[in-house]
C-alpha cells in the first residue's frame, strides 16, 4: 500500500459510506447542511466535507454529529 501524501483529500469507502449516512440522517429532519452546521457548531463547508467522504471524521465529531441529529452514535452506521 502506498502512502497518501499529507492533504491528500482522497476518500475512503468507509468515509463515503459514513458521510452518506449522516446525509441521509440530515435530509430526514429536512435540514439544509447549514442548518445541520449551526446545530453541530461549524461551517456547511464542514457538513459538506462529511457528507462527501472527504473529512476524516474524529470521535468528538462523531459524538457532536449524533447530538446534533438526536441519534446514538451507532445509528451513524
């Protein structure tokens, strides 16, 4: 396997499916993302890079993304 270069902004499956699925989450409350970002405390540019498997997602975030949307980290799978 070859390293990926520092900022490299390619995604994995695993981000994609994950983004997919907060997306999914948001679109059910008939959120825009910058609703959703408000909520979570950060910009829609955030959101965006979430939904599009593009952001490597923390814990923290992901504790921050389930409370936003009122789901238990687990449904985010």
């Amino acid at each position: 396997m070859t390293p990926r270069p520092a900022g490299s902004k390619k995604s994995s499956a695993a981000l994609k499916k994950f983004g997919e699925r907060v997306g999914e989450l948001r679109r059910s409350k008939n959120w825009s993302q910058a609703q959703f970002a408000e909520k979570m405390k950060t910009y829609s540019s955030h959101v965006n890079a979430i939904e599009h498997g593009r952001q490597n997602v923390t814990f923290e975030t992901m504790e921050e993304i389930s409370q936003a949307l009122g789901v238990s980290i687990k449904e985010l799978f």
